[in-house]
C-alpha cells in the first residue's frame, strides 16, 4: 500500500487545526473538564452544522458525508492535538461504527442520520468491571421478553455514557460463555430500570460512566447471537481512531518541549543546546513520526478494507500508546520542577496519555493479539 495525504486533505486538516485551536485553548479544557457533560453544546453544534465532522465516516445513504477513515484519523488526530472536550470519539467512532457493523438496513436508516447530524449523542457500552476489553468479558444477559428484550447486569468504564441519549449495549444470552451468544442493543437514556454514574477517572477530559441495567427494555440491534464478528471489527476501528488521536497529542506535546528547550535559559544559555536534551528531542521525534507512520497506514488499511487492519491496528494502537505516553514523560521533565506543577498544562495531555494507554487495551494485549492475527 502506498500512502501520502491528498491536497483536499492536507486543506482539510488545516481548517481543523484553526477551528481546534480557536474552539479548544487549554483554559477552555480546563472548564469543561470540571463540568459533568464535558462538553460546550455551542462548539458541538457547530462542528455538526458547519464542519460536518459526526457526519464524516458514515454514508450517504444514512444522513453523512461518505468519507473515509482516513479523513476521520484526521479529525482524530487534531481533536487529539487540541485535546478537544467533546463526546466525539463515542457517538462517531464507537457507536456509530457499531451501528454501521451491525444493524440492519432499516435500522441505519432509521438510527444513523440524527447521529450524523449531531442531533443524537451516542455511545458504546460494552467493557465491564473485569476490565476486559474482548468478547469474553461480558457478563450483561439479555432475555427474550415477547417481542423485545430484557437487560440486566453493569456496564463500566461507558465512554460519555452519563450524558448519551442512545447507548448501543453489547450483552448475551443467558447461559452462553465466549463469543457465543452476543448480541448487540439499542436503549435510550430515559429507559426505565437504567441507572448511569459517572465515574471520577484520572483523565476528566474524557468522562466515562457506570450504567446499571434493571430490567431495562432494549431493542436488537442487527442479529441475535451474530455480535462477536462486529464487535471485533468495531474495536479495530476504534483501536486506528484512537491511535491517530494519540499522535495528535505526542505531536503537540513534542511541539511544546522543543519551544521550552529553546526558550529556558540555565548557566547562560538555553536548555536546548545541552547534549541530553538534544538526544531526548531526538528520541522524541522518533517515536512520535514513527507512530504516525503506523497510524496513518493504519487509517488507510481501514479505509480500503485491507485483510491485515486487525494486526495494523494492534500495531497502530500499541505503537502510538508507548509514543504519547513516553513524549509526555519527557516534556514534563524538560520542563524541569514546573512540568509537575497545576498551572503547567503539560499534566492535561499526560493524563490523557496514561487514559489512552489503557484505553481499548495496553501495548502488552496489543502485541500478543498482532502475533494472532498476523497473516504470514
């Protein structure tokens, strides 16, 4: 596969980076972060109504713009960069891609189009608290009630869940075990017998909950018991989203220690010109290009439907992990006693690095699933 972006697209991502940086300044992160939605309504609507950007990846024949992934790791990856409060990553990237994956016709048409215009916040509740990021993880049942079905267990770690209008819940057949018997749901927020908390996490830019289903009545979504083949292609999704969201972040954090190298001044002359903050920019550089590298190919693989997505995207999430997390080790260091300090914004994007690691699976569970899915 050969890859290099296109005019439109290098255009494209320029007007993101102005509108980030307009719409997402770190005083702005730092107010919705406190806030229990996360989110500036006002900046949603306008990245519905004007950029288009939940519309994205989904088709035309649902409501959205038709394009790719590889235009959706850009919006990724300058919403990483800008590290922008927004439930972005969870209506578009998980639930609608769920949606797309499973549903059926009908259903698309009828669920896809007001998340496309921004009008439906969605999510994606499907991890638990064993933490386990696969099929096996889950415990949640759904029981067969007449002509609808009845969920009952917990969600966790529910990625915007406490603010979602429509939850795409995967649960399973009482009595079944692995990938057998899953099933995927829709629920609305106001269902009866659905109680949401949210969780007090280490990174507050991204706000996950806690749902609790009592006898909640759901609708199928797409086919009983035939959710283990699009859960999995919805993780890979996601793992190359979040991949290109993280070198967003490494990029800018990179961005910010080179500028305070250049700018600290210690025994007369600036920090930057010392030989071990030279090799620390230059490991820096390496490991951030080299996980844009992954990502990107990543984005494409997905865009063209490549057999290899689910090892490039192992590869892209556990690369771009150890990237975004070791870049913000090292700009909180060069920074020196002010990098560990409240004011110092270094700390917001380390957080999300640490959040992101774990996120979807750490480089470890990456790893060992890129050696399974390898095709030799």
């Amino acid at each position: 596969m050969s890859f290099s972006f296109t005019e439109e697209q290098r255009a494209f991502r320029d007007s993101l980076r102005r509108f980030m940086e307009d719409k997402s300044p770190t005083t702005e992160v730092r107010r919705l972060m406190e806030t229990e939605s996360g989110r500036d309504d006002a900046v949603w609507r306008q990245m519905s109504d004007d950029l288009g950007l939940p519309a994205i990846q989904i088709p035309e024949a649902y409501g959205g713009l038709g394009f790719g992934f590889v235009e959706l790791g850009i919006v990724m990856e300058e919403m990483g960069r800008a590290l922008l409060c927004a439930p972005y990553f969870a209506s578009t990237v998980l639930a609608a891609n769920a949606i797309l994956n499973a549903g059926t016709e009908d259903q698309k048409r009828a669920v896809l189009p007001p998340i496309a215009a921004g009008e439906t916040i969605a999510t994606l509740a499907f991890t638990e608290d064993n933490g386990r990021w696969d099929a096996g993880g889950v415990d949640l049942t759904a029981t067969a009630d007449g002509g609808s079905y009845r969920l009952d267990g917990v969600k966790s770690f529910v990625i915007d869940g406490q603010s979602a209008e429509l939850i795409v819940v995967l649960a399973r057949q009482p009595g079944s075990s692995g990938a057998e018997g899953l099933s995927f749901f829709t629920v609305r927020a106001t269902a009866a017998g659905l109680e949401r908390r949210p969780l007090k996490t280490m990174d507050p830019t991204r706000k996950q909950a806690r749902l609790t289903f009592s006898s909640v009545e759901a609708e199928l979504l797409g086919e009983a018991g035939a959710a283990a083949a699009p859960l999995a292609k919805t993780l890979d999704q996601a793992a190359v989203c979040l991949a290109n969201e993280m070198v967003g972040g490494a990029g800018r954090l990179r961005e910010s220690a080179v500028d305070y190298a250049r700018l600290r001044i210690q025994f007369g002359r600036a920090i930057g010109s010392f030989q071990t903050l030279k090799h620390k920019a230059a490991d820096m550089l390496l490991d951030v290009e080299l996980a844009k590298s992954a990502a990107y190919y990543a984005a494409a693989a997905a865009a063209e439907g490549d057999d290899d997505l689910p090892a490039l995207a192992s590869l892209a999430k556990a690369g771009a992990a150890e990237a975004y997390l070791q870049t913000a080790i090292h700009t909180i260091q060069i920074h020196g006693g002010i990098g560990f300090t409240w004011d110092n914004d270094t700390h917001l994007w380390f957080k999300r690095a640490k959040s992101s690691e774990i996120l979807l699976g750490d480089p470890s569970y990456h790893r060992e699933l890129m050696m399974q899915r390898w095709k030799v």
